[in-house]
C-alpha cells in the first residue's frame, strides 16, 4: 500500500476585484475523520427506569457547526493570492486571518466548501480516466 499524494489546486474568486484566488487542499480521509471526532460530541444518558426495569441509555449527538466549519477552512486552505483587510492591507494565509475570513468575508465559508466539492469531483475524474487506461 501506498500513501497518496497531497492534491492541491488554485481556485479564482468569482467576480472579485482584487482577483482573489486560493489554494483548496483535498483532504484526506483521515484529516475528515479527525474533524468529525472533533465535532461530533456523543453521550450516553442513563433514563430514570420505571421499578423493575433495567436502565436504558440514549444515545445523543451534537454538532458543533461553527467548529466543523472553521475546522475544515483552517485545513483545507492552503494559502490565497489578493486578499486584503479593511485597510487594504495585504492578509497572510495564517490561522488568525482565516478565521477572520469566515467571520468577515460574506460567503467566504461556502466559497470554500464549493471548491472543495469541485476538487473532489475533479479527483473522480481524474481517477476514473486513469482506470481506463
């Protein structure tokens, strides 16, 4: 068995006036999984049992939205080319500035998780064509 190779692209930002772009990185399966753990918060509760019954425990699920969401931008992307503060100064692809993205750019987050999706199918393509030959 081999381990992959990281698959990385550039993807332009639609009508933008800067001419933004960023690099999306195809995460893993391991990398969505260890999102997924993050987010994902099980519990078993124990209901009070009626006399003579055993305890029976619930199974219950939260997700942290906000959490999967900033999870996944933070690995997925990589770097950007013309991305500017509300000063017009230049943002570095770091954490701090991704974060602020999510928070300040409208549809930033979408942006991303649609790039995400195109990079996926453009991988399935890739791989498809590759078994055909």
């Amino acid at each position: 068995m081999r381990i992959a190779k990281s698959v990385e692209r550039w993807f332009e930002v639609p009508q933008d006036e800067d001419k933004g772009k960023i690099l999306i990185k195809h995460l893993t399966p391991g990398e969505i999984q260890d999102i997924v753990d993050e987010v994902m918060v099980q519990e078993i509760v124990y209901e009070q049992p009626e006399e003579g019954e055993k305890p029976k425990g619930v199974m219950r699920q939260k997700n942290n939205r906000r959490l999967d969401r900033e999870r996944t931008v933070l690995e997925s992307v990589v770097d950007w080319k013309n991305f500017f503060d509300q000063d017009g100064k230049k943002m570095a692809c770091d954490q701090a500035n991704k974060l602020r993205a999510i928070r300040m750019i409208d549809g930033f987050a979408e942006f991303v998780a649609g790039c995400r999706e195109k990079l996926t199918e453009e991988i399935d393509k890739e791989v498809k064509a590759q078994k055909k030959t």
